[in-house]
C-alpha cells in the first residue's frame, strides 16, 4: 500500500512538471514578443528583462513553478494576463 502511494507521488510529480514546462516555453516567447512593441520605461523594462531571465534560468534548471511565478510577474508589468 504505501509502495503504491509512492510509485503515484512521483508518476503524477513527474508528469506534472512535464505540463510546466511546456507551460514556461509560451510564458517565454509571449514577453519575447511584447518586448519588441512595449512601450515601457527603463525600469520596468529593466525588471521585466530580469524576470524572464531567472524565469528561463529556472525553467532551465526544472524549477518549472518557480520559473513561471517570475514570468508571470513579467508578463503583469507587461499587461499581459497570462493563460
């Protein structure tokens, strides 16, 4: 019984990351595309740069939920409500 529970932790553990990161990828490449048409100052460009930095650095390292709690953040000083 408590075998059973394991092997279900770490199978749905191990696809839900998967779902995350496929998540992180379109977060991504929607701030890559508002930056080029953003029209924002230097410091929210700055920190918008910055969050989806440590977001790929993250997503890069498999902390997919870490990952996109900053890349949403990017996303919101962009206006951009994330799906």
């Amino acid at each position: 019984m408590l075998i059973g529970l394991a092997v279900f932790l770490l199978a749905t553990g191990f696809f839900g990351t998967k779902a995350f990161a496929g998540h992180c990828g379109r977060d991504i490449r929607a701030i890559g595309a508002a930056l080029q048409t953003a029209t924002l100052s230097k410091k929210q460009l700055a920190k918008v740069k910055a969050l989806r930095n440590k977001g790929v650095m993250l997503h890069e390292k498999n902390h997919h939920r870490t990952s996109l709690k900053n890349l949403h953040a990017a996303l919101k000083v962009l206006g951009i409500k994330h799906r």
